[in-house]
C-alpha cells in the first residue's frame, strides 16, 4: 500500500520553515469524550495559530469494538464544535498493508526480529516476574537467536529491537525534558503471529506518512513516546515534536467519571442544551489560559494559543463553572438562531409565525436560562392553551383581593389605543396607583394570570409578546374564582 502524501513536506529548494501538521486520532469505540475533544481543540488550534494542516485519522483497528455509529458520532460532534480538519479522514485498518512493509523492513535492516516464544513460555515468563516482584516485561529471549533453532513452520510475532543502553530524553513542549533509561523499554510486538500490525506500530507509521510534525496528546501516552520513537529511529525517520497533556480531573480531583460529566460531546448538545462556542470556550480553559481571561472568541483563541500556555497540573471539570458561561454565551447569541435552537427542543412541529413569536420572545427571556433546555422551558407560556393550569405557587396569588385588581387592569389594558411595553407599563401602574397598591402587588397576580407561574420575564413584556387578545383573555379566564 502506498503512503499517504506529506502534507508538512516543503518543496525542494524552499526556504522556509516546514509547514505545522498536527492530527487527532479518536478511537471508534465510543462517544467523542471531553478528554478527546480538548484534545482535538488544542491540535486544531495550535495548527491554525500557525497556519498548518489539522488532519483526522480515525483508529479502528480494533475490529470488535469500532463501530459506523461512533464513527458518525465523532464526525458530528467535531463538526458542531466548528473543528473542521484538512483532507480527507484517514482510517487505520485500510493501511494494514502499509504497517506490515514498515515492519519488515525494520527486519530486514536488523531493527525489529521474529520471536518464536510460545503463549505458554510467555505466561511462565509473567507468573515468574510477578513472584520475583519484578516488571513485567518480555526477556527478550528471541533477540539474538537465529530463526532456525525455531521448530519447522512455527508461528512467530516480530518485535522491535529496543536500544538496551543509555538513556532517551523528551524535550516535551509541556512537560519539559523527560528522560527514560532504555533499560526500562522493551521490545514490544510489531506484527502479530497473524501478520496484523499492533497499535504501537501503526501509531508511529501513520504519522509520519501523514507528515505529522507536532504530536499533541494526553500525558498518559508519554510513555508510548519513547517506545514509539524506537521505530521511528529505526527507521531513519524524522522525530515529531512532542506535547503531552495532562488529563482533566473532577472537581475532587478525581479521575474524570460520568459522575463528574464525563459524557460525549453530543449529550452536552442534547440532553444539557450546551452551545457549542460555550463548550468551546470551557475546553480552551481547562489547562490553558492567557492572563485572566475567561470568555475567549475562536478568533481571539487561534491568535493566542500557544503550547506555553499549557499548564502541567491536572485541570478540574466543573458543569456549574460550564453551565456559568454558556448563559453568557446565551445573552449573547442571535434571536434567530435561538429560537431555531428551542424550536427543535419542542414538543410539538412549530409553525413559521410561532418561530416568529420565540425570536421576538428571545431579548426578554434569554436572560433567565443558563442552557437551551431552561430557555426553551422558559418559553412554554407562549403557547400554553385557555384557560391556563395555575401550579400550586402561581394559584397562591389569585386571592379575592388579587382578583380584584385583574378586574381593574383588565379593564385598563382593554382600552388601550397601543399595545407595547411602554403603553403597558403606563396602564398597570396607573391601575397600582388608582387602587391604592405596589406595583408588585399587581404584576404577580398578572404573571400568575399569564403564565400560570409565579416567575416568567417582565410582565410587561409578557403581555407584549401574548398580544392583545390572548393576554386579555388569560386575565379574564382568572378574573373569577
């Protein structure tokens, strides 16, 4: 198979500097986590900042668990964060071939060998380590043997030749210089008995037939990196830079769990009604910053991000802190767009004019909802059929005296010549001050009256969106006991 075509190369005789090329390489096997999805924003960023390739390779070579819907999910949830990559998608398993050639060349060329060792003689190997308090790590009792002391069509794996002396050092752009002894590597499974290739190969290939130039992850690949970098030396290839970053925590400090809101992208779309420019936002702030800044534009984030601005502790989830800026991001979106974004979170098909009437409804009530669900909770009055259901709070303040007042506003408001916040306002207020009463005392009967609530936005602008007639009606329908 051949390779994929080097998207960071430069042409011969150019001066300048090789292009940026990062890539995010999710696993099928599930929903697009919040782990992943920071991770895909910093490569996407870190690319764009420099006018680089952001690639998608998609990691399916375990065929038991990668699935077309999580495949689907991923693609989805990268497009509704506005995380769009360069070229086509790469799929692992369709470069098998290309993994294997990699690997029989480092056989040819003496980097890798085939290991004859039998499931059972591995197994021995294990318990004896294990009982010896000892790591765990193949002997490499294969290294150095020649293949004909093996019995006649034995099956074999092929491992790479891991360096034994010394010691290997990552100038990692986030966690600083980080240095292993090659003692401690061992050499681990190219090609399996089967001739498939091992993550750990195809890693390592896939990147540098894709022209990656800057590796940028969790730190719980750190480790991977030194034994990843065995292959790219063996093969004479050049070395990516690499940026670990640390994984994100709980608000306790704990290991990230659903309990936490470690769930996909797409239930903080669905079921949490999180904007994605607020996620967006929230991920950019979980282990990045730039001064005190908080609500970061992508404009503002592609211009300022950097690798320096990675910390090296563990950032903390918080939804409070998540939900906190979605509102802010709420108050400030187009009503258009909002009220397309309720419309869809409805119970029921919502006509062009009521789509008309949740745009004009969006000023008023995008200012109470920390998310899409409690705006468009926010909204059910708009559409609520006579005579109204009162809860328990709202029934509370229709007493006979309360009731009284409906009658007085009702007859104030029918007799207006205009129908808008400022005629409205002027009409209960004089109703307040001909009866002798605050104005509050007025406008809960009326907001229980019209919404059936004790809380709804400014009364006045309640009335104004219900219109005429059916605010009229709503107050006459509770006018009476």
């Amino acid at each position: 198979m051949s390779a994929i075509a080097e998207p960071g190369a430069i042409a011969s005789g150019t001066p300048q500097a090789t292009k940026v090329v990062t890539r995010f390489a999710p696993s099928p096997t599930g929903f697009l986590h919040i782990g992943g999805a920071r991770t895909a924003l910093f490569n996407w960023l870190f690319a764009r900042h420099h006018g680089g390739d952001f690639l998608l390779r998609i990691e399916d070579t375990d065929r038991a668990r990668s699935t077309q819907p999580a495949i689907d999910a991923i693609l989805d949830s990268m497009t509704w964060l506005g995380l769009d990559w360069d070229g086509d998608t790469v799929y692992q398993f369709a470069r098998a071939a290309r993994h294997a050639e990699v690997a029989n060349e480092l056989l040819a060329s003496g980097h890798a060998y085939k290991c004859y060792a039998t499931a059972e003689e591995l197994t021995a190997l294990r318990e004896s380590q294990k009982a010896a308090k000892q790591p765990m790590r193949y002997d490499g009792r294969w290294r150095d043997r020649p293949a004909s002391e093996a019995p006649e069509g034995a099956p074999y794996v092929v491992r790479i030749k891991a360096p034994k002396d010394g010691a290997t050092t990552i100038e990692d752009r986030v966690q600083g210089p980080v240095t292993v002894q090659n003692a401690e590597l061992d050499d681990f499974v190219l090609l399996r008995s089967d001739g498939t290739p091992t993550y750990m190969l195809a890693v390592v290939v896939d990147d540098h037939d894709m022209g990656v130039t800057h590796v940028i992850r969790g730190d719980d690949h750190l480790n991977n990196a030194f034994r990843q970098l065995t292959v790219i030396r063996g093969m004479g290839w050049p070395e990516p830079i690499y940026a670990h970053i640390p994984l994100i925590h709980g608000t306790d400090g704990a290991k990230l769990s659903k309990r936490h809101g470690a769930i996909g992208v797409d239930s903080y779309r669905d079921e949490l009604g999180i904007l994605p420019e607020a996620l967006g936002n929230y991920l950019l702030r979980l282990g990045w910053g730039h001064g005190d800044d908080e609500v970061i534009s992508r404009e503002q984030a592609i211009e300022w991000f950097e690798l320096a601005g990675v910390g090296k502790s563990p950032s903390r989830f918080d939804l409070k802190k998540l939900e906190n800026l979605n509102g802010h991001y709420i108050r400030s979106a187009d009503d258009a767009r909002l009220a397309g974004l309720v419309a869809e979170r409805l119970e029921f098909a919502v006509s062009p004019e009521q789509l008309d009437l949740l745009r004009r409804a969006m000023p008023a009530l995008k200012p109470r909802a920390a998310n899409l669900n409690e705006l468009a909770g926010n909204t059910a009055f708009l559409f609520r059929t006579r005579p109204l259901l009162l809860d328990n709070d709202a029934a509370a303040l229709l007493t006979a005296e309360s009731r009284a007042l409906l009658a007085s506003a009702h007859s104030k408001l029918d007799a207006l010549g205009r129908w808008d916040t400022e005629s409205l306002e002027d009409a209960v207020r004089q109703t307040a001050e001909e009866s002798g009463t605050k104005l509050g005392q007025i406008a809960q009967p009326l907001r229980a009256a019209l919404t059936g609530k004790k809380t709804s936005p400014g009364i006045f602008e309640v009335l104004e969106l219900l219109g005429r007639e059916e605010s009229l009606g709503r107050i006459a329908d509770q006018m009476t006991a």
